[in-house]
C-alpha cells in the first residue's frame, strides 16, 4: 500500500490532541491552589495578645481558626492550631479551591476555540516559519492562562505575583504538551502510524 497522508479520520485525531491538553491541564490545575497557599505561608498575622488576626482555617476539618492562640486546639476536630500554622500547604478562608476537572476541561476548550480560530486566520495568511508562529503564539497563550486564573483562582487579581508565575508556567506547559496533543492526533487520525 503506498504512503500518504490523508486524514481518514480528523474527528477521532481532535480527541486524541484535545485529551492529552485536558489531562496535563487538569494536573497542573489541581496543583494551582498550592501555588496560592506557599505564597501565603511566611504572612499569617497574630495580634499583640499571641491569637491569630487572620483567615487560617484548620488543615484537617477547614474551621476558621481567628481569635485562637497557637497553643489552642480546633474547637472542631481537636487537632492542634500549631500544625496549621505549620502546614507548608495552609489554607486561609477565600483560598482557591477550584474544581480541578472543569477548570482544565474549560482551559482545553479555551486553547481549541482560539486554536481553530487562529488556524483560520493563519490559512488566509502567507506560511510563516515556525519560530515566528511561537511568538506570535506567546500573547495568546498568557491571554488564556490569565483567563483561566480569573475565572477560577483569582477574580480580584490580588495576588499578582503568584498569577504571574502560575501563567508563566502554563504557557510552558502548553508548549511542552504540544508535542504530544500532535502526535496523538497523528497517529488516530492518519492513516499512516507515523506522520
């Protein structure tokens, strides 16, 4: 049978592409609140009598812990206020707590929706070699990061240097995940097994 390449079944291929993107989106969005918690770590507030003034809530049963001492234990589930203080992963009240599934489910269908529009825009244009596609691509790709970030982490900006650093590496991590998204929508959709 000789070579070609003819997609036999592009719909089949977009599946493949579409979930490799949601399950390295999904990962690292289930890893974004902990991006937000290390941030917070070195600012708990304790006023001048040695009691929390701040939003810290129980490692163990989420109980809003304002006005205890660090001696004091959990009126909830008994578990020692000390230990969330320590907590490297701690939690206040307003952290981010997104569902990691629909967050990386909507990330995906951000990239597709603006990936099928960009690639109608890029069959009107003239071929442009692959370095200038990347740099064209970066705005776009911090644009749907930030995006993702306000609608599930963060709507009031208030922790700009933490957004900045978690959308540096989704931009990476959507170029990384390139790679493989097209490799799987080779490999289903043509009828080659090698594109």
């Amino acid at each position: 049978m000789p070579a070609s390449s003819y997609i036999e079944n592009p719909v089949l291929g977009y599946a493949a592409y579409s979930a490799v993107k949601f399950i390295g989106y999904t990962l690292f969005a289930s890893w974004i609140p902990g991006f937000y918690r290390k941030q917070g770590r070195e600012t708990i507030q304790v006023d001048a009598n040695g009691q929390i003034d701040d939003d810290l809530i129980c490692s163990r049963c989420k109980y809003q812990l304002r006005g205890l001492g660090a001696s004091a234990r959990c009126p909830e589930c008994d578990m020692s206020v000390a230990e969330s203080l320590n907590d490297p992963y701690r939690s206040r009240v307003g952290d981010p707590d997104a569902n990691p599934y629909l967050a990386g489910a909507v990330r995906t269908f951000i990239g597709m929706a603006l990936g099928y529009v960009l690639y109608g825009i890029s069959q009107l244009l003239p071929a442009i070699p692959l370095a200038v596609g990347i740099i064209l691509l970066l705005p776009v790709r911090f644009a749907e990061w930030a995006l993702l970030l306000y609608l599930f982490y963060d709507r009031t900006w208030s922790r700009k240097a933490v957004n900045e650093r978690i959308i540096m590496r989704g931009v990476l991590l959507s170029f990384l995940l390139d790679l493989p998204a097209a490799m799987g929508f080779c490999l289903v959709s043509y009828r080659l097994s090698i594109c």
